[in-house]
C-alpha cells in the first residue's frame, strides 16, 4: 500500500460552543468525563496505522499542544514521522493566518511534499466516531478517485448544518450542497477526504482559481467543475459533529444510555485512547450517591448524581442533585444545589443553594449563572 499521511485540522474557534471553547480549542473539549474530543481522532490514525501526523493549529492552541505531546498516548511518538504541530508562521513580515480549511493544508504543503505521501488524509479533530480509514483509502484507491469524501446519513432536521451530497449509483457525487436551507438528502459530508496528492498539487498552485479557500465551500464545487472523479465512501456507524451545546450534551447522552457506545469498555475492538492524568481514584462518600453516570478521576461525589458525565477534578456538595447533566472538568459544586438538564462549563464554582432547572439544554457559566438560576 502507497504512502499515506494525515493532516488534523484543529485551528478553528468552535463559537457555537460558547464559553466552553473561551480559551481552549475545540478538540481539547471534554467529552465522556474521560475523554477529549480529540482522543477519537487521534485513536482512529493509530488504529488504522498511519504513522505521521501532521496537527494545524492556530486559536488556543496550548492546552491541546500539552495533551498531546509527542502523541505518545496514542501509540503515535515515531521517530520517522510521528506527530507535528503546524502552527502560523510570519513570511516576508506578514503573519499566515488560516483563512479556512483548505488554506490552512495549503500553507503546509510543503510538509506534505517533504514526506513523500502518494494520499493525504484530511481530518477534523472534534468529531465523535470510530473508523478504520484504510477502508476509505481502499475505496480511494479501488475507484482511481482524484478525491474521495466520507459520507453518512444524518437526522433530517440537522442537515442543512452540514455539506450535503447528491451521488449516482456508483457511488460518484454529482452535485455538492453546502449548508443548504432546503436539503436534497440527509447524506452529509464527514469532513473527510482522501486526496491524491497530484491533484491536491494541482488544486493549490496550478489553478485558475486562487481563492479556494475551504473545502466544502471551494474545493469540492471547483473539483465538480473540472469534472475530477469524486468517490464517495459510505459510513453506517456512528458519527457526530459535536460542533454546537446541544450536540454536545446529546452526544454525552447517547454514552449514557448505550452500554456499548462505540465499544469504549472493550480493548480489543479499535480502542479509544486517552491521555492520563495521574489523578487519584473518584470517591462518592457517605452521603453521596451515583446512578447510570460517568465519574472520571479525581473527582469527589457528597451528593447525588443520576444520568450524568462527570469530568476529572469536580466536587459535588452535601444534598446537592445534579441530573441529566454533562460537568466539565474542575467544577466545584456548593451544597444543597440542585441542577438539571444543563453543561456546566469548566473551573466553575455553584455556590450553596443554586437551583437550576432546564426546559432545553443549557450552558451554565460565570456569566450567565444568576440569569438561568437562583440561590434558594
């Protein structure tokens, strides 16, 4: 099999996540109480054995450089290869700032040549799945495609957020929607792609147009217009793009609620992978109580937690009820507190007597803690 490398695009602000993505990168979100969004990524290129990485970063990169490191965690610390960070740069006095997607991989292209790669895969870094990508590399190859997109069927109602593709019965795209009012089919983009590298070459420096500037908005229609052969490989498991509050908590909810969520309880099936922290063990007290949740290390439970991801360093007081919520980490919750239906943002304290009670999910933070609830 030809040389494959992949390029994680981590760079992004993530807005629709509020205040959780504030001064961390998106990626470096937590998920699960253990996990960070990140880990599923990174867990899919060591799984499926590419050995160099290449991570575009830009805003808020530090906390999610720490993490990863030298990728180690992930099986990914190889001499010859291994992880990069691609960070901007200044060129003739002017700094690179990534204007999208595809110029982002653009201003890294170099990296991509110095490796001597026949494909590039291109990856988000928070999205919640399990995926052996030689499989779509087969499908990349089998199908002598220029440019091969992953694809899966999403909710109706959710798809005019995504790129949504019209494909014939050979599994060709014929059209390219992106974020359409009125989708044709609930068959969205992944935000996957498998570029022979040529053609990439050809789409950055050789053509008419210059301002191709992310993938789903240039790229894609561009490729249709030079009549480029675009495979399309189909993924039936599951798959969210975690990009808003709701399909945060939603996605913490499935983990919940399916023992056997992407099999994360097992070794032996394409394991997800994690950094360890070296924090002590979680420990519910006397008075404290858990049902049908997740408690990660390090945490401290003096109250009852029914349905909920709990993420490392939380303090949950005497008498207090957190339900039907995802806690991120180093949350500091008061006594006699009641809270339902809500993300609590990291590092915040609740003080004794808050009560919050959600009609729909919502983000509780320094900010807006007094608006959505009350002390009792």
């Amino acid at each position: 099999m030809k040389k494959i490398i992949a390029m994680i695009l981590v760079g992004g602000r993530g807005t629709r996540l509020g205040d959780i993505t504030k001064k961390i990168a998106k990626p470096a979100v937590s998920f699960g109480a253990k996990y960070r969004l990140i880990d599923f990524t990174l867990s899919n290129i060591s799984n499926s054995n590419i050995s160099t990485v290449g991570i575009v970063t830009q805003y808020e990169p530090f906390e999610l450089m720490n993490y990863i490191g030298s990728g180690a965690s992930w099986d990914l610390d190889y001499i010859d290869g291994g992880v990069r960070f691609l960070t901007p740069y200044s060129q003739s006095g002017d700094v690179l700032w990534q204007k999208g997607t595809a110029h982002a991989i653009k201003q890294y292209y170099r990296f991509i040549k110095d490796q001597s790669a026949d494909y590039v895969l291109i990856l988000s870094g928070d999205h919640i799945y399990k995926m052996d990508y030689n499989q779509m590399l087969e499908t990349h190859i089998s199908r002598k495609a220029d440019l091969t997109i992953a694809a899966t069927n999403v909710p109706t109602k959710e798809a005019s957020r995504f790129g949504i593709l019209d494909i014939d019965e050979q599994l060709k795209l014929k059209n390219f929607y992106e974020k359409p009012k009125s989708p044709v089919s609930s068959l969205a983009s992944m935000g996957i792609y498998i570029f022979s590298v040529g053609v990439l070459e050809e789409l950055f420096f050789h053509s008419s147009e210059e301002d191709l500037v992310d993938f789903g908005k240039d790229i894609i229609p561009h490729c249709l217009k030079m009549k480029k052969d675009i495979s399309v490989h189909i993924f039936e498991d599951y798959w969210r793009d975690v990009g808003t509050i709701d399909s945060l908590y939603d996605a913490n909810m499935d983990l919940l609620e399916n023992s056997e969520f992407l099999g994360l309880n097992s070794s032996k099936n394409m394991p997800i992978f994690s950094k360890s922290l070296n924090l002590p063990p979680h420990m519910v007290l006397k008075t404290g109580s858990v049902k049908s949740s997740v408690i990660a290390d390090g945490c401290s439970i003096s109250g009852s937690v029914y349905h909920s991801t709990i993420a490392y360093n939380v303090k949950i007081g005497k008498d207090s009820v957190v339900d039907n919520c995802v806690v991120l980490p180093s949350v500091t919750i008061g006594k006699n507190v009641y809270i339902k239906n809500a993300i609590i943002n990291q590092g915040l304290e609740i003080p004794n007597n808050f009560y919050f009670l959600g009609a729909k999910t919502t983000l509780i933070t320094s900010d807006n803690l007094y608006e959505v609830g009350e002390i009792r």
